[in-house]
C-alpha cells in the first residue's frame, strides 16, 4: 500500500491553475468585520457613559459637599484633585479596555459561533482555511473549498450586530442618562449653589465666597446728586440681606471687609439701618404694640465712608456667610473743594481786604454772588479734590478762557482781575489726566458808587427864630463808601455865602480814609454874631463830598461827588411877634394840662409821703414802747431806707421842672399867678426832700442794728444803737408827721382855686374864639358881597369865560362860609352851655348871640347867593349875598351881643382869685388871639377872591424862642374837645412843654377843623405869610424840576 500523500493545505487548494494567496470568502469576512467594529464601538460607548454617570456624580458631591462645609481652599483643592484623580483614572481604564477589545478576525469567528449558535467551528474553520499560505500541504482542497463555502454559508445566516451585548450597553445609558438627568436638576433647582461652588472648585485659591442661603443686594451711593463717587468724597456702602430659602433668621450684624493689594484684609462694622420713617425707638414700640405680629428682620446695614480717596476691593461678611467681592469704582473728574473770594476795594475808600468763602456745590452756585466797586482786585482761589494740570477763568460770555497756574499744593489754583463792570466769572479745573470739571458761575456785580446825600434835620425847611436866640442846626450825611466833607453855607438877606466846615465837629470822623458813612453833627448858628436882625432872612443849606475819583467815574476835579440840600430860610423875628405867635398856639387848655400835669405828680408825691409817714408812726410807737424790734420789722426799716431816698430824688426833680416852667415868660399875663403858685410849691417841696435827708439819716443807724441783749439779760431794742441816734429818729419822724406842706389843707386849697380859674379862662377862651369865628364871617360875606357886585350888571349871556370862573368861586366859598358860620355858631353854644354854671355872664350873652343869629335867618340867604353863583346868575347872587351880609352886620350894631366886646363881661361872673390887673390884660390878650386865629382859619384855602393861601401842602415851620409853643392849630386845639368833638373841660391836650431853645413843628396836616377850612400854617404872622408863601412855592417848583431832569 502506498504511503499516503500530505494532507493538502488550504493554500494548496487554491493554488491549483492560480496563484492565489488565499480564497476568497467575502460573505464571512465582511461579517467578521462589521461584527468586530460594532462590538469595538458598543464597548466605548459604554465606557463611556460610565465614566459621565460617574464624573456627575463626583461633581455633584463635590459641589454638594462644599456648599454644605465651605470648604477652605485647602479642602478645595483635594475637592478638586480628588475629581482629577477619578478622570485620569476612567480616563487610564478607558485605555485599557479599548487595547483589550482589540479583537481579530478568529476571535471575531469564535465569538460569532457562540452568539450566533453556529457550532461546528465551521466559521473558525472557514477563516483559517482562507489563508492558503497557513494551510497544511497536505489539507485536501476539496475539503478547503467545502469548509469555506461552510463557513461562507453560515456567515449568511448571522447580523453584525450579534456580537454586541445589548443589556450592558442599556444599562450604561441609562445610568448616564439619569445621572444628566439629576445633574440638570439640580442645576435648574440650585443655580446659586452652582454659581457659588463652581468658580470655587475652579480656582481654589481665588479667595471666592462659600455659598450660603443668603442673599446680598449691595449697592454703593454717592454723597452727591450726580449718583457718582468722586475722589476725595463721601460714599455709602448699602447691602439689603435676604434668604433664597429656608426660615432661618437673618444675621444681626455685618461688616465691610477692605482687601487691599497684598491680600490683607480689614473689617469695618456696619450700621443696622430700620424701615423707612422708623428708628430704633419706634421699631421697639411697633413690635410692643403688635406683638403678634412677627417683627422686621434686619434686612438692611450700611456704612459711611467720609472721604474716599482710592478705588478698592471689598465684600460683605456675616456670620452666616459672605457675598461676592466688589470693586469701589471712583470718578477722578475734578470738583470745586473749595472757593475763596477776596476783594480789594480801591485805595481811595481805604477799606481792607475782604475774603469770602462761596458755594462750590450746584444747588448753592447760583447765590455765588460778588459785589465790589469799579477799580476793587478780586482773587478767585479754588481747591480741588484731585490733583489738577491748569484752571480756566472765563470773563463774559463772549471771552476767551484764561489760563492760570496750580500752585503749591497741586490740589489748588488762584487768578487776579480788576472789577470794571458787572459780569460773570466761570470757572474751570482740569485734572493731571485731563479730565475737566462743570463750569462754576460767580457773579460779578459792579457797584456804583453813589454819590452821598444830606439832609437838614432841624429846624424846619422855613422857621422863626427870636432875636438874640441861638438856632442849633442838625445836620446828617450818609454816603455808601464814606462821607469825605460836610459843610454849612449861611448867608443874610443877599450877602456873601460862608461856609462852615462840619465835619470835623461830628461825633464820629476821621480825617483820612476809611471815611464814615454817616455824619451826624449839630451847629449853633448865632444869629447876633451873623448880624441878623427882625425882618432879615438867613438862607443856609448843607453840601456833602464823597471821594470818588476821576479815574473812576468822579469829577474832573478829582474832588468826589457833591450833594447838596435845598435852601431853608429862617426869619428873625421880635419877642413881641414871638408872643403873638405863642398865643396863637399855646392856649389855656395847654396851661391847665400843665398844671394838671405837676398835679399829677404831686398827688403820686403825697400817696408817697402818707405811707411812709405810715411807717414812721408804727417805728416811733415800737421804739417809744422799748420792745425789742423783729427780723420783718428791721427789714421794713431797710424798706424805709429806700422809700425815703426814692421820696427825695422824686420831690427834688419835680421842685426842678416847677422851677424852669416858673423861668419862662409869660404868654399871658394871668400866667404870673401861676408861676408864682409854682416857686412856692418847688420851694415846699425842696423842704421835703431835705426832710427825707435827714430821716434817711436818722434811720440808717436803725436799719443796720440788730437785736442784743441789755446788762440783766434782757433783749434790749436795737443793739449797738445809741440812745441819741433813737432820739434823733424819734425826733425827725415827728418833724416830718407834721411838715405837710405843699400837701397841707390850705395850699391844696389855694390849687384847686387857681385851677379852677384856669378851667373859668379856658372856657372863656372857647366861646371867645368861635365867637371870633363868627366874626370873621360877618367880615368875609361883605368882602364876597363886593366881590359879587362887581359882576352883578352881568346877564349870563354876556359872561365871559374867566367871569363864570370867578362866579363859581364865589359861590363855593360863600357855601364855605355858610357851613363855617353854622358850625362856630353850634360850637358857640355848646360852649356856653358847658361854660353857664361857671361863666353865666358871658355864657349867656353867647347864647343870646346864637338866637339873634338864628332869628336873622340868615343861612337860606347864604344858601341861595351860593347857588345863584354857581349858576352864573350874578344879578341874584349879588343881592342874596348882600342881604345875608346886612343880616350880619346888623349883629355888630350892638356892642353887648358880643362875648368879650367888655373885659366887664366877668365882672357879673362868680369872682377869680387871679388879680384883676392880670386879669385884665390877660383877656385882652386872649381876644386879640383868638380873633387872628379866627382870621388865619379863614385865610386858608382859596380864601375871599379866589386867591391861593400859597401853602405848600405837607409844609412844615418851626418857632424858636424863649419858649416855644405847643403844635397845634388854634381852631380846635385849645377847644377842649375831644376826638369826638364834644367837650371835655378836664381833657388834658398837652401836658409837656419843651425846653427853652427847642423848634416847635408847624405842620397844616395836623390841624383839625370841623368846616371846610384849616389853618395852613398856625403861627406865621401876617407880615410873614408872603414870604413862607414864595418859599414853599420855590420848595415845590424845585422838587418839580428834579422829577423831570434825567
């Protein structure tokens, strides 16, 4: 048998005919390498996702183990290192596991046949029998083929993805998935944890706030309006604390930590800030008062940082945990720290420097205001908060900036201009990195200096000085920058003008500047040494100079601005025209106020002097008994001390005034008794002060002892006195008990009889003087009756313009005389019937006259001129007129129906104690008074013609003489009435006289009447009122003129 040939190889099968390296199986090979591919893949991806889930959740631990530890860095760091460890490690299986699944094609073939459940091998079979270079020479072809077609065949039957273990891939994406799933969740549900955690676990070293449940609101506000932080101001630090979750309370306390550069760290405490409108105090009582309801947490603190001069890093901390840090930005835009003023007036006011501190902020810049005369330096010195490169100054709108220096420090600039006219100045910083600030305004305002005025305070634009008699002339001057000279200029009748320097006589000068601003001073002219005598006329005015100089808007003559006042006159006038003036203004109303007045005094004296005599009778009695005196007892003697020293100075200053009143002259002749009644009773009473003296003396000693014990023991009076000091005591009280005058019955007596006289004259006075009034109206309707014949031949038709003038003047005062005769007629009589008890005499014959008066029935012939002249009815105007003038002379026929035609007309009244020379002469003057008061009541206004009284309304005069008289007017001043018009024979009008020397104010304004008409100017005589008449008109064209001049 032959030996058996070598199985052949599957090489050898293939490589009959062809030279193939193996055959072809394409079916099985494709397979193999899909199914290895597929399973390579399905192995990454789980690892994958293992490795995701795994990554998840180590990170969610990590961030979950940090948010509830607040790790320091050193536990971030192994936070961290730990999850690097953990990825290097999946990342090092991921590796390993990838080389492992390297699978080839025969462990592909052997792991197909087990999942696939193809036995036999034949797929192993088919792969190793593709390879014809691995067969076996011997390995028969046939067979060869026909395990491959095996293998090929069985390779149809089976997917690629057999090989792939389904269930363990499920399994991993399901553990990543739930694993994002949380992951996302707890993104979505803690976001903070993970914007606190996260950037901690990345930077471990970064100093990175822990997460905590509490939530910071940090703002930082500005201490300006501009909501910005600028170098070198103030800022808060505000942060409002709440809770994302959870109820725990919030912390009481927080402090701002301050990082700086290297890392250091400061911590400054907050302050607890309360609900808006409510303090510590109020929370404490809302929470008392509502205790069931939970109160406010803290929510909010805030800190307070004065000045900030660089930007820093800082974060929040409380013991619950901190915020985030923040960066404190700040503005380096320069700001107006400060801005100084200083003014330099001109040389020629002499006035220093003046530095002002004004408003740098925006809301105060607009009261920025400069004032400073034309020629005055003015030094603008700003400070910044910053450190600055120049400042700008702008002059106007219109000017191109200037640019001024920093000084030393470099924080701080100043510029110099001269003021020459108002302006506004507008400031500008720019900082070293140039930066500007906002223009600050400072308004510039250009002073004029004006030029200064004068003015004469006394006496009266026109007055009335007695020969001989000095007229003190007070001058004042004012001016804005000072009064460099005051003069007086004086001339009489037309001589040459003097002046009179006054400046150097005023309280307060000086000679150089600074000059004062107000001059006051007083100059004495004498009229004798002037030369003025009864008749002449003394014309001064009064001129003021500044020192403004040309350079600046004065004079060419560099001798400052001038001012003058108007000219006042002064008429020297006679005693005897002095007393005609006094009596038309001081009447016997005056003089019993008066003496009222010293009456007065005396009664307030007596009260006086009764209770001290009071206390003397009650010590005499007590020292006279020998008992021992009591504390209350010696204090009243202390009192009495007093009483009596206030007793002597008050009779001595009363014996004082009763004595200059008694110096006086005399008005009127019934004065005399008056002013000797006066000396007595200053010579009475100078004896009661030297009484009180010496009880004064006598008490002293008294009030100063006190109480001791005599040589038994027992208490003695008064100790350390003296039994002559008791005696003197006893002594001068019992004289001064007795000493009454001027308190006693019979000069009492002697007073109330001479002011009973006085109230006798007084009413005597009324009656004289409305019966003057009536008087003078007879005399005026006569002077109206010619003046109305004179157009009585005249028809209406044939007047001309200028005569229906004239007539409706006539008839308007003839109405004026109608109502001044009706009223002086009432008056009349109820002054007679005030007067009858007292004055029955002359009382009656003045009501004899009002009846004769209305017998005549004379006021519808009045009525009835008056408006015939109104109506230019001349002819009946005329003879109306002139009847009512017959009517009225007709009163003059009878001598006796006039009170005071006789002086007999109190020889039928009750007696007067006053002697009947003085008496007398006292009537007679008392008349003639009245009668020119008369006259001068019908002189003003338009009077009889048309005529102007010439007054300038508003005019003032004064008198100044010996002693001058009271203002008043003698129509209604001396009337004895009150406001209402009714009589008051007690009404005291006066009650003060002025010293000798002073100027009495004449003012028309002030004179009261109940008709139409009023006396201009009371006291003027007649041979004056031309000249005051011209003056007042010259006062008023003058004021005129410097209305219209520009």
């Amino acid at each position: 048998m032959s030996q058996a040939s070598p199985k052949p190889t599957l090489t050898d099968a293939l490589s009959t005919d062809v030279e193939p390296d193996r055959v072809a199986a394409p079916t099985l090979t494709a397979l193999l390498r899909r199914a290895a591919g597929r399973w390579r893949g399905a192995q990454r991806r789980r690892l994958v996702l293992w490795a995701v889930a795994l990554m998840i959740t180590a990170g969610l631990a990590a961030l979950l183990f940090d948010a509830s530890l607040g790790l320091p860095a050193w536990g971030l760091i192994a936070l961290d290192l730990g999850l690097i460890g953990l990825a290097v490690a999946l990342l090092f299986t991921g590796l390993r596991s990838a080389r492992a699944s390297q699978m080839n094609l025969r462990r592909t073939a052997v792991a197909m046949e087990r999942r696939g459940g193809v036995g036999s091998s034949q797929l192993i079979n088919a792969l190793d029998l593709m390879d014809a270079e691995a067969l076996d020479p011997a390995t028969s072809e046939p067979l060869r083929e026909l395990a491959v077609t095996q293998g090929d065949s069985a390779a149809q039957s089976l997917t690629p993805g057999a090989l792939v273990d389904r269930q363990a891939l499920g399994r991993a994406w399901g553990v990543a998935a739930i694993a994002v799933v949380v992951g996302v969740v707890a993104w979505l549900t803690m976001p903070r944890v993970f914007d606190a955690v996260v950037p901690r676990l990345l930077s471990p070293t970064a100093g990175l706030p822990a997460y905590t449940t509490l939530q910071f609101e940090v703002a930082v506000v500005s201490g300006g309006d501009d909501g910005v932080i600028h170098v070198g101001k103030p800022g808060v630090i505000e942060v409002t604390l709440s809770r994302a979750w959870g109820g725990r309370a919030l912390p009481e306390e927080a402090d701002v930590v301050i990082v700086d550069h290297d890392g250091q760290s400061q911590a400054l405490p907050m302050h607890r800030s309360y609900r808006d409108g409510e303090s510590p105090v109020s929370a404490i009582a809302s929470e008392a008062a509502n205790a069931s309801v939970p109160p406010a947490p803290p929510t909010r603190f805030s800190l307070r940082f004065e000045r900030i001069d660089e930007p820093f890093e800082f974060y929040i901390d409380t013991p619950d945990g901190r915020s985030q840090t923040y960066t404190l930005p700040l503005d380096t835009t320069p700001l107006f720290e400060s801005l100084h003023v200083t003014v330099t007036p001109p040389d020629y006011t002499g006035w220093g420097a003046t530095t002002l501190r004004l408003h740098v902020d925006e809301a105060g810049s607009d009261e920025n205001h400069v004032k400073a005369l034309p020629g005055s330096a003015v030094m603008l010195a700003v400070s910044s908060n910053v450190p600055l490169a120049e400042a700008h100054l702008e002059l106007g709108s219109s000017a191109r900036p200037q640019v001024f220096p920093v000084r030393d420090p470099a924080t701080s600039a100043e510029t110099l201009f001269i003021v020459d006219h108002t302006t506004t100045a507008q400031l500008q910083l720019v900082g070293v990195d140039g930066k500007a600030s906002a223009y600050l305004p400072v308004g510039i305002e250009a002073l004029e200096d004006a030029p200064p005025t004068v003015s004469i305070h006394s006496p009266e634009p026109i007055a009335f000085a007695v020969e001989g008699y000095p007229v003190p002339v007070r001058v004042m001057a004012k001016d804005d920058v000072g009064v460099a000279s005051l003069k007086l200029h004086l001339s009489v009748e037309d001589g040459s003008v003097d002046a009179v320097e006054l400046s150097g006589k005023a309280e307060t000068r000086s000679a150089t500047p600074p000059y004062e601003k107000r001059i006051g001073t007083t100059h004495e002219l004498d009229l004798a040494a002037l030369g003025a005598k009864p008749g002449d006329t003394v014309r001064y005015f009064a001129s003021a100079r500044d020192a403004l100089p040309f350079a600046l808007g004065g004079p060419p003559n560099d001798l400052g601005q001038r001012t003058e006042t108007l000219v006042q006159e002064i008429q020297v006038i006679s005693q005897e025209e002095w007393q005609e003036m006094a009596r038309l203004q001081y009447g016997l109303d005056q003089l019993r106020a008066e003496a009222q007045a010293f009456m007065d005094q005396m009664d307030q004296l007596e009260q006086a002097r009764a209770e001290i005599v009071e206390q003397l009778a009650e010590l005499k009695d007590k020292l006279e008994s020998g008992a021992p005196m009591s504390e209350t007892e010696q204090q009243q003697m202390q009192e009495l001390q007093q009483q009596l020293e206030d007793y002597a100075e008050d009779a001595r200053a009363l014996a004082q005034e009763m004595r200059e009143r008694a110096e006086q002259p005399s008005v009127y002749e019934f004065e005399e008794p008056f002013k000797e009644q006066l000396k007595e009773l200053a010579e009475q009473l100078e004896q009661q002060a030297e009484m009180a003296d010496a009880m004064q003396e006598a008490v002293e000693p008294l009030a100063e002892a006190g109480e001791s014990r005599g040589e038994n023991g027992s208490p003695s009076p008064l100790g350390g006195v003296t039994p002559t000091q008791v005696e003197e005591f006893l002594e001068q009280a019992q004289q001064m008990m007795q000493e009454e005058g001027p308190f006693d019955e019979e000069t009492q007596a002697q007073i109330e009889e001479l002011e009973e006289d006085l109230l006798r004259l007084e009413l005597a006075e009324e009656m004289l003087f409305h019966a003057e009034r009536i008087r003078e109206v007879i005399v005026q309707q006569r002077e109206l009756e010619k003046k109305l014949g004179e157009l009585r031949h005249f028809e209406r038709d044939a007047l001309t313009p200028e005569q229906v003038e004239r007539l409706m003047a006539y008839g308007e005062l003839e109405f004026e005389l109608r109502e001044e005769l009706e009223d002086a007629a009432l008056m009349l009589r109820e002054s007679a019937e005030l007067a009858g008890p007292m004055l029955p005499n002359m009382s009656g014959t003045s009501v004899l006259l009002v009846e004769k008066l209305d017998e005549l029935e004379v006021y519808p012939d009045m009525e009835r001129a008056g408006e015939r002249a109104e109506a230019s009815d001349a002819p009946m105007a005329h003879a109306a007129a002139q009847i009512a003038a017959d009517k009225l002379e007709s009163l003059l026929s009878d001598a006796g129906s006039m009170p005071g035609q006789a002086q007999q007309d109190f020889g039928y009244d009750p007696p007067m104690s006053l002697p009947k020379a003085n008496r007398n002469r006292g009537l007679e003057q008392m008349s003639s008074a009245q009668s020119r008061a008369a006259q001068m009541r019908m002189q003003q206004g338009r009077g009889v013609g048309g005529s102007s009284g010439g007054m300038a309304q508003g005019a003032n005069a004064s008198i100044i003489g010996p002693r001058p008289p009271m203002d008043g007017s003698p129509a209604n001043a001396r009337s004895g009435r009150d406001a209402t018009g009714e009589m008051d024979p007690t009404r005291a009008s006066g009650g003060y006289l002025p010293e000798a020397g002073e100027a009495e104010t004449l003012n028309p304004e002030s004179t009261s009447s109940r008709g139409r008409a009023a006396i201009a100017l009371p006291g003027v005589p007649a041979r004056y009122q031309d000249d005051a008449a011209a003056y007042f008109q010259r006062l008023a064209d003058e004021a005129a003129r410097q209305e219209e001049s520009p």
